[in-house]
C-alpha cells in the first residue's frame, strides 16, 4: 500500500526533520505539536497510521493513543520515546500501540516498520472491505427476501408448501382464508390437522405417483352451497437430481363463478316455470278451438283464442324484460346522455296516465320544483317514471289518492310517488325488488305483471349511481323513492 496518510504527532523539531527524510515512499504527512490538536486532528479523519511522542506538552502520550484507539479500534500506532523503560512499552502495548521506536529516529528501522504497518493498514482495510461486501450482500438478500415474501403474501391465491413428511412449511395469509382456519397455521404441522379432505388426498396421491409431471386441479367446496369454494392446484417439487421432494398447492377463491352459475340454473328453472303454465294454457286452448271440442259455439271458440292472444303477449313482455335485463349486466345497452330536467319529465309522463287516473277516479297530488337537472338517458327515466306511476294506479284503490313529490335534496334529485293502496306486508317489501317476485295475496291475483318490473328499475337507478327504496304497509299503500344525482 502506498500513498499511505500519516499523522505525527511530535513537538522536537528534529524528530519531525528526521521521520520527514526518512518517509521515501511518496506517503502523505500531516504534523501536530500538541497531544489536543493531534487529538483533533485524528478525530476529524482516520488515519492510516499514527506516529506519537510519549512526552508532549499538554499530555501523555499513552493517554493520546489511548483517546485515538478508543476513535479507531483498529488504528495502528507508533510509539516514540528517547529512552523508553519496559513498563512504558508495556502500557504502550496494553493500550494497543503497534510498535516503539527510540529516538532519535533510524531510518532503516523507519523504513521496515513502515513496510510491516503499511502491509497491516492493507489487511486492515481489505478486511473491512469484505465485512462491507458480506453485510451488503445480507442485506440485499433480506431485502429481496422481504420482497418476495411481500409479494407472495399480498397474492389474491392460497399458497401452501408441504415437504416429504406432509409438513407444512410454508402458507401466506390468503391461504387461511381459503380454508377458512382462523388460527396461525405453524411451521411443521402436520397437514392431516387442518387441511380439507379433498387437499389431503391430492397431496397424498402426488407422492404416491412419485411422477414430476403429475398435477392435480379439482373444485374444493369449504362452505356450501357455494359461498366459499375455491379451485385446488397441487404439483410437485423436485431438487436437482429431479427427485420428489415436497408439494406447493395453490387455492384461488371461486365463489363468484360458482354462485353465478347457482344463479343462473336457478334463473333459468324459473324462466321455466313462469313460460310453462302460459304455454300449457295456449296449447290447451288452441286444441280445443282446432279439434272443435266445444262443437258450433263460435263465442266460446273466440273467447279462448282472445285468453290465448293475452297469454302469448304476457310470455313476449317476459321475454322482452329478460332481454332488457340480459343487456344491463351485458353492460351493451345504448343510452343517450344527457342534462334533461327531472321534473318537467315527471310532468310529461303523469300527463300519459290521466285517462287511466280518471277512470279509477283518483285524486292526484302534485309537488314538482324546478330545475331538478340530472344526467341521465331520457327514455330510462321515463321508464322508472312509467313503471312506478302505473303501479301506484294499478295497486290502488278506486277512489284513492297519489301523491308525487320532486326537489332537491343535497345533491341529489328525489323523487316521491305514494299511494293509497293495497300496500305490502313486510316480508314483501323486502323482496320486492327480486327477479320475478309478485306480491301474492287476495288482491292481487287477478294483476298481471311479470315480476321483473322493479328488478329493472333498480338495475336503472343503479347504473347512475341512484337509490331506490320503498315503504309501504299492507292495505294502506305504498311511498317509492327514487334519488339520482344532481348534474354537475
């Protein structure tokens, strides 16, 4: 090592001319006089080696090499003295001084110390490198550790590592979910403690297979019908000569698949159901009028064809409501925005209905602000508009009242339309809203309707960010509300 920076700390001017002279390495050398500058001096950098009087002004020199030892653990330091007894070169060396030398300075011995500490500063130095190097390489182990493991436990799946034993060694917070266990799963437990059947057996047949391309996907329900059900993927893994060594299994959660086809076996069990008795009543009708079961009677002929005609146009209004709902969760219906006025659309409507108002003599209360803007397409609202107010007239009684309601209220737009009608009991109100839910009771059995009227409503009123709600008590009437948000 060369070019090695050195600190003299010496007040005998010939001792600083002698050790200058003798350096013939092109080393670099800084001077102090005193023991507190030196000692300052070396506090402000370390220095590859330290050259220190015992007898300086101010101090001990001991007590300098002591202060500069206790800076630098590992600072070599020599010692200089005219006439040093054993016991100063023993405190000297009990402090940590790295050699002695006896003034006045010979330059041979000089020049070996220096080759001898200079070759210590060098093992010194590259130790601290390595130490650096090891320390750096932990820590960007931990920190990609930390990652992984980050990146592993915030994962929508399950995962789960069991070794050859059918020890668990590994599982992120996901796959307790998925399993639904609520206690820490621990490092070592055996499998058969806690897993589902199904999981157990997929392990146990993959090392029973011993096969390196073997893997085993299957639907795990945890919690029927199918409110948690996940799909089940366990494959091998193997070392480097290709042996079996334990199993990874991953859990994905699909509960909304699942549900969704519930949903839509029991949708179509129902669409069944409500086209069955209309089809059957057709059919029924019909082959009385083509086999002339009923002989001359034309009258009676044409009534069962007017009851088939009505049949045929409720299953189109069914049909014709399953396509519009079909196209809102298809998200491929087509609106029109626009900024359109709430209430004055409210009032164009209502005027629609005044010949079926007066015919069941209803008494119709209207309160509309102005400028109830929303943004909106304009024959969706219309629809909610239609729908309620022909249920609010259909639904009452003759001679009863409907009252409609619109303002402003924070920011959004209300609009109330109560009646004084047959009303709901409450177990129908909270169903009301439902695919193909119809009050059923004495008065209104002989109402048609297809049961997906307030479904597409509330599917309407939802998809700008709306409300609809509903209260109503059974032979006393029903009070809609329907909030949309203001236009901005």
């Amino acid at each position: 090592m060369t070019g090695a920076h050195i600190l003299l700390i010496e007040h005998d001017h010939r001792v600083i001319d002698s050790i200058r002279k003798g350096l013939k390495e092109p080393y670099e050398l800084d001077i102090e006089k005193s023991a507190l500058t030196g000692i300052k001096k070396a506090s402000s950098k370390e220095y590859d080696i330290f050259f220190i009087a015992t007898e300086l002004p101010d101090m001990d020199g001991i007590d300098v090499l002591a202060k500069i030892r206790t800076i630098y653990p590992d600072a070599i330091c020599v010692m200089m003295e005219a006439d040093p007894d054993i016991e100063t070169i023993m405190r000297s060396g009990r402090m940590g001084g790295y050699d002695f030398l006896k003034k006045p300075i010979k330059h041979h011995k000089l020049e070996r110390l220096m080759k001898r500490a200079t070759e210590r500063r060098w093992y010194i130095r590259e130790a601290r490198r390595l130490e650096e190097e090891k320390n750096s390489n932990l820590i960007a182990i931990s920190e990609e550790q930390s990652r992984l493991r980050s990146v592993i436990n915030s994962i929508d799946d399950g995962l789960m590592i069991t070794n050859h034993r059918r020890e668990i060694i590994f599982t992120n917070p996901r796959f307790h979910k998925l399993i639904d266990v609520k206690r820490e799963i621990l490092v070592g437990e055996k499998i058969f403690d806690i897993l589902p059947r199904k999981l157990q057996m997929q392990i146990d047949e993959i090392f029973e297979r011993n096969d390196p391309s073997c893997s085993i996907k299957e639907e795990i329900v945890i919690e029927p019908p199918a409110k948690l059900v996940v799909l089940a993927n366990s494959t091998p893994i193997l070392d480097d000569n290709n042996n079996l060594t334990g199993v990874v299994s991953v859990l994905r959660d699909i509960s909304e698949i699942k549900e969704l086809e519930l949903s839509k076996s029991e949708f179509i069990n129902m669409v069944a159901h409500e086209l069955k008795a209309p089809l059957g009543a057709i059919k029924g009708y019909l082959e009385m009028v083509v086999e002339k079961q009923l002989g001359d009677n034309e009258e009676l002929y044409e009534n069962y064809l007017k009851r088939s005609l009505n049949r045929s146009e409720a299953m189109l209004a069914l049909l014709q409501d399953l396509l519009n709902i079909f196209r809102m969760d298809a998200q491929t219906v087509r609106r029109e925005i626009e900024k359109l006025d709430a209430g004055e659309l409210l009032k164009e409507t209502i005027e629609f209905f005044d010949s079926n108002i007066q015919k069941r003599q209803l008494k119709l209360d209207v309160n509309i602000k102005k400028n109830l803007f929303i943004e909106a397409d304009r024959e969706e609202i219309r629809r909610v508009y239609t729908n309620l107010i022909s249920n609010a007239i259909k639904y009452n009684k003759d001679k009863g009242k409907i009252k409609l309601d619109a303002f402003v209220d924070g920011e959004h737009v209300v609009i109330k339309i109560e009646d004084s009608g047959i009303g709901m009991k409450p177990e129908e109100s909270k169903r009301l809203f439902e695919e193909f839910f119809r009050a059923k009771n004495e008065h209104t059995r002989k109402i048609s309707g297809t049961g997906l009227g307030m479904t597409i409503l509330k599917k309407i009123v939802d998809e700008y960010d709306g409300k609809i709600s509903v209260e109503s008590e059974y032979e006393k009437g029903s009070c809609f509300t329907v909030k949309l948000p203001l236009a901005k």
